[in-house]
C-alpha cells in the first residue's frame, strides 16, 4: 500500500513528497532526481 502512494506521488513530481516521506531519505531522493 505504501509503495503505490509512494509511486504515485513521485510521478507527479512535487516538492511535497519529501516532507510527506521524512522517514523515508531513498525516495525523497528519487523524488528529487525526478524533479
């Protein structure tokens, strides 16, 4: 469940992602990267 809203987030590239995802470092990178 959580890998989906993850996905779904990072496709829509917002900067939001990393703050929704503090405890997670790896996709706030690829969140970042994507940008």
């Amino acid at each position: 469940g959580k890998m989906r809203k993850h996905y779904i987030r990072i496709l829509t590239g917002d900067k939001v992602t990393v703050q929704l995802t503090p405890y997670d470092l790896t996709k706030g990178r690829i969140t970042y990267r994507v940008r």
